[in-house]
C-alpha cells in the first residue's frame, strides 16, 4: 500500500482509498447503534462496539501502522471526539501516553520526557 502523501518530517501521513464508502456506512451505522458509554464530547471504550473493533484490527490499518512504527501495532483504546462545526473546542497540542500494562517495570529507558 503505498498509495498516500506522507509527511515524515511533520509527523503525519494521507493515505487514500484504504476504507471504501460502504465500509465508512457501516461504521456508522455501528456507531449509531452503540451503547458504548456516550457523553457529549464523545465516547470512550469504543472496542466494545463490534464495527469499530473489526476496523481497528483490519489489516490495511495495521499495515499503515506498522509502515510507520516499524513493528507490529496493537490497536488497544479507541475513543471518539464528537467535534462539529456547531460543537467545537480547542484541544492544545498534547500527546496521550497511557499504555495498558501489566506491571510498573522501571527503566532508564522509558519515562518522563523520553
């Protein structure tokens, strides 16, 4: 899949065509249809709901990942920002860290700032 405009120096890349109209139907539909724990910013959990689960774990979207990261991706939170022109706020630059662990392992390694 090498069908995208990749800005590796901004961090970020567009892929085209890697989910087709009907797949974005039905995701919505599942979306739609969730009982997921729904607030008015978003929904939080969203593996729970099947369509967003198959979609995390296609292999298209695993391949991007791992184009990127170099290894084998393992998609573990979904979450889903209900921003639209009517409900929008600003969100300052941040970068989530949580990672689902087993146990705390200290490192020198791995840590604040790293």
């Amino acid at each position: 899949m090498k069908d995208y405009f990749a800005r590796d120096d901004k961090g970020y890349g567009i892929f085209s065509n890697v989910l087709s109209i009907k797949e974005c139907d039905d995701i919505l539909v599942g979306l739609q249809n969730s009982e997921s724990n729904t607030v008015s910013a978003g929904s939080r959990g969203l593996f729970e709901n099947d369509a967003v689960n198959s979609i995390a774990k296609d292999k298209r979207l695993i391949s991007i990942a791992k184009e990127f990261l170099g290894a084998d991706p393992i998609p573990f939170k979904a979450t889903l920002f209900n921003k639209t022109a009517g409900s929008n706020w600003l969100v300052v630059w941040h970068q989530d860290r949580v990672l689902p662990i087993k146990q705390k392992v200290d490192s020198p390694d791995w840590g604040r700032g790293q």
